[in-house]
C-alpha cells in the first residue's frame, strides 16, 4: 500500500514568494508586477520589498493571492561584502497596518539571531535568503536558528551572477538534523540582461487559496518547489520510496548519512517515475528531478527517523 508524502485533499497552486518592485529596489511598479504574475498563471505572490509591506494590498480584483511579506536585511559593518537577508511571510492580512516599515539595520544594531528571532516570534513564515549571494560561509548559515526555510534557488541571484544555488548548504543543515523546507523563488530586481520573473516557484497544495492555509502548508513541509518539471506524487511503499514526476532526463535521490542514487534516461528516452529501495538507517530522504532544458524540481525531505 502506497503512502503519498504530499497531502490527500485539495488543489496545486503555484507561487512566488521572493520579488522586488519600484517601491524599493527592483524595476517593476508594484501594480504591474502583480498583473503579469496573474496574467502568467501563477496562484498567489508575495512583494518583499526590503524592509516594508504593503503592496499586497494592490491585488484586490485580481484572480491572485497576495500574501503580505517583506526582506529584512542587515549588513555586516566589518565586511562590506556579506550581508544576511531575511523573508518573512505573514499568514494573516489581519494582523497587518496599512503599512509596516522599518530602516535597514547593521550588525551593530541588531544581531542576526535576534532578527530571525524576531520576525518568528511574530508569527512569520522565514526564509532565509540567498546565503550564496550573501556571501555567507557554511559556518554562519549553520550557527544560525528559527528559519523554516532556506532558498535553495533563487532566480534573480543566479542568473545576475551565478550565485542563487544553495544546495550545500540545504543538505548540511539537514545532515545535521535541522529540519529545514526548501524553496525555489524569483527575486525580481530586474538588473540582470536575462529576465529574472518566473524562473522558479512554490507548488503547495491545500483545500483554499489563503495565506493561512498556503503558509500552515509551507510550514509542514508537504509542498515541492520548481524551475519547469511537475512532480506528480511522491512517498513510501513498505521500505521502497517511489517518485513520479513529468519526463525528465535524470532523477537524483539523496540520503543520509547512507548515500542516496541517480538514474539517467536511456539515449531518446524520458524517465517519469523511479523507486528507491531504502537501505535502512537514512535520517531524511528527498528527491530532485531535471528536464530535458536543464530545468529542476525538487521536494522537500522526508525524515525517516524521529
């Protein structure tokens, strides 16, 4: 008997939790960058610019959700270079002013436990951002606490200077017992010769297209996030893990501390669907799959161990 890792009930929605407009840093008006998202068939969208929300407020008379969220950020006085950024996702509008903003901060005003600190104890979905970009070192993702997801590939950053892969570190973090959600988002600054909007996203599936219940099933984990490819299904039949997803040309499964497989299509072929036999003792388990464009999907970990 099959056990789906993804939830039973309701419908996929697609979103993007990561962009910028004019209203800080980024080069699309807010209104617009709304419009286009729909018009693109995207489900719901955060606007974090740095430091204020507000614009989800624009999306009112648009088939879209707008989930109120905002990039905090703190640079780091002794080195001009690296920075940590913030996103946090706020579940309910309700709780929200008409606006919030603050002014940026350095390491001298506020440590950066203390804002992941307190941006969760605010109820805030984090994330933490880009830590490639940021120039952050392993060590200094590892120290850090309280963020329930990192962005393991960001558009924006990726295709500006080919930093917005965060892999490594997503798999440290979990070797090490975290148990932390990946995501997949756009950024749109908008700086890059390429375009950065709607290269990668969210799929969550819940009964409503909400904040709450969208944020109640990110902070779960029962969600996959992608650049192209479709995972269909995915989860546990006796000690064997099956995956089903649209033609790809690899699939790669990673374990630990056992080591995971990959399995390749044969020359003119096109894999959708593989089974991974467990080896006994694996702390988490998740799968990643590519397209014939180089395009990935990625779920998120299952821990196999309490």
């Amino acid at each position: 008997m099959e056990q789906s890792f993804f939830p039973e009930k309701g419908r996929w929605y697609r979103g993007n939790i990561h962009s910028h407009t004019t209203r800080t840093d980024g080069l699309c008006p807010p209104a617009q960058q709304i419009r286009d998202y729909s018009e693109q068939g995207y489900d719901f969208l955060a606007i974090t610019d740095h430091n204020v929300i507000d614009s989800h407020q624009l999306g009112e008379g648009l088939p879209i959700c707008m989930i109120p969220g905002w990039e905090r950020d703190i640079r780091h006085c002794a080195d001009n270079t690296k920075c940590i950024h913030v996103v946090g996702l706020v579940p309910s509008p309700a709780r929200e002013t008409p606006c919030r903003e603050v002014r940026r901060c350095s390491c001298l005003e506020i440590p950066d436990q203390q804002l992941l600190d307190e941006m969760r104890s605010d109820g805030q979905f984090v994330v933490l951002a880009h830590p490639h970009w940021s120039r952050m070192t392993p060590s200094e993702v590892m120290s850090l606490t309280g963020f329930h997801a990192i962005e393991v590939f960001n558009t924006g950053c990726e295709r500006l200077m080919h930093a917005g892969r965060a892999d490594l570190y997503w798999d440290l973090l979990l070797q090490s017992g975290r148990r932390v959600w990946g995501v997949a988002c756009d950024d749109t600054h908008g700086k890059t010769r390429k375009s950065d909007r709607f290269g990668g996203w969210v799929m969550v599936r819940t009964e409503m297209c909400s904040p709450p219940e969208i944020l109640a099933a990110m902070s779960a984990g029962t969600y996959y996030f992608s650049q192209g490819p479709v995972i269909h299904d995915w989860g546990i039949r006796e000690d064997t893990v099956y995956f089903r997803c649209s033609p790809c040309r690899e699939i790669h499964v990673t374990t630990y501390p056992p080591r995971g497989s990959s399995c390749y299509a044969p020359e003119g072929e096109m894999l959708t669907e593989i089974a991974y036999p467990l080896k006994g003792g694996e702390l988490y388990i998740r799968v990643e799959c590519i397209d014939e464009e180089g395009r990935t999907a990625w779920t998120n970990p299952h821990f196999l161990q309490a």
